[in-house]
C-alpha cells in the first residue's frame, strides 16, 4: 500500500523558516512529479511547487524567491524549504506524486502537515 508521509510542519514567527519532509512507501511506479499543495481555512487547495522526475521546478508566484523544492524520486522523498515565511502562508500543506505504472497514472496525496506563522 502507498504511503505519503509528511513532516516537519509546526508553528513559526513571520520571517522565519521550516523545512516540510516528505516520505513516500509501497510501490509507487515510476514517479513523474513531486509537489506540494496546501489549503488554508475556507479556502481551496492550491499548488505551491512541484518538481519532475527529471528535475525539472515550477513554483507558484506567491512562493517565488522563498522556497525551494527538492526530490529524490528514487528514494521517493520530497522537500520544501520555506524561508520569509508570512502569515498568509498559514495553511495544511500536503505532499503529492504523480506517478506512471502498467495500469496507468496515478496520483497520491500525503495526509497533510499543518504550518501556522504567526507571532
């Protein structure tokens, strides 16, 4: 059974930085992206970064210049370093891959890790 396993989420002062870990296990498939989302309260679930398999970045424009996402998707484990963090960036962020196997694409999402920036 795949499994996406965050972590690193926590409280933190405006300007301040975090790193977000994420573990994949189980037989995902041949991995093609890594990303990370987050959803704040009474909003939807938005795109931060993602990165390919072949390394390949995209980032969301209110996250440019802050953070950074890195990969390994041999060893199935996706960062995001986040540095000047505000307080809008207060949200549940959550881990995705989307990976190729014989059946198919599919997608998988972590259960999520809360980050809250506030003084």
């Amino acid at each position: 059974q795949v499994q996406l396993a965050e972590s690193g989420g926590g409280l933190v002062q405006p300007g301040g930085s975090l790193r977000l870990s994420c573990l994949g296990s189980g037989s995902m498939g041949r991995i093609s992206v890594m990303g990370w989302y987050r959803q704040a309260p009474g909003k939807q679930r938005e795109l931060v970064a993602t990165i390919t398999g072949g390394g390949s970045t995209n980032y969301a424009d209110f996250v440019k210049g802050r953070f950074t996402i890195s990969g390994d998707n041999v060893k199935n484990t996706v960062y995001l370093q986040m540095n000047s963090l505000k307080p809008e960036d207060t949200a549940v962020y959550y881990c995705n891959v989307v990976a190729e196997t014989v059946r198919g694409q599919y997608m998988y999402w972590g259960q999520g890790t809360q980050v809250t920036v506030s003084s």
